[in-house]
C-alpha cells in the first residue's frame, strides 16, 4: 500500500524530467538576429530574425520570437542590419 502511495510523486517527478529534456532537445541549433531576412512571404515579406534545427528552418519572424527558440547551446550570430541570403 506504501508504493501506491508514492507513485503520485513518482510520476510528477518523471514528467518534470521529460518535460525539461523536450525543451532542450526543441531548442534551436542556430539564430541569426538582427537581420533582413527576405521571406518571399505576401503577408509578412520581411523578417529581424531566423532560427535553424539541423537542416531546417523552424522559425522566421521578430527578434524576440525567435529569441525564446534559444537553448543553452544556441549558437548565435548578431547580423547587425545585414542582409541574409
């Protein structure tokens, strides 16, 4: 009867750990900030800011939105107005 009792803790506990290895396995590789970044896009055909994972591109938009992509790991480059292409 005593496990049972535990196992509420026991569960919480794995979902925090889980959880917190999701986050940073989602984190982008790369992120070019500052930028002007041509999106071809109608709605939005310019960006500040683009984040990569791997081979892809997982966000184009503002600095800040892209920013909250960024692990411990991120790589990031200040374009400081540049064009990127």
């Amino acid at each position: 009867m005593k496990t049972i009792a535990y196992l509420p803790y026991l569960v919480f506990t794995l979902l925090i750990v889980l959880g917190a290895g999701q986050a940073q396995n989602d984190a982008a590789d790369l992120i070019l900030v500052n930028a002007k970044i041509f999106t071809a896009s109608d709605a939005n055909p310019h960006a500040d800011a683009i984040a990569i994972k791997g081979d892809w591109v997982i966000a184009v938009g503002t600095n800040e939105r892209v920013n909250a992509l960024a692990g411990p790991n991120t790589r990031r480059i200040d374009a400081a107005g540049r064009c990127a292409h």
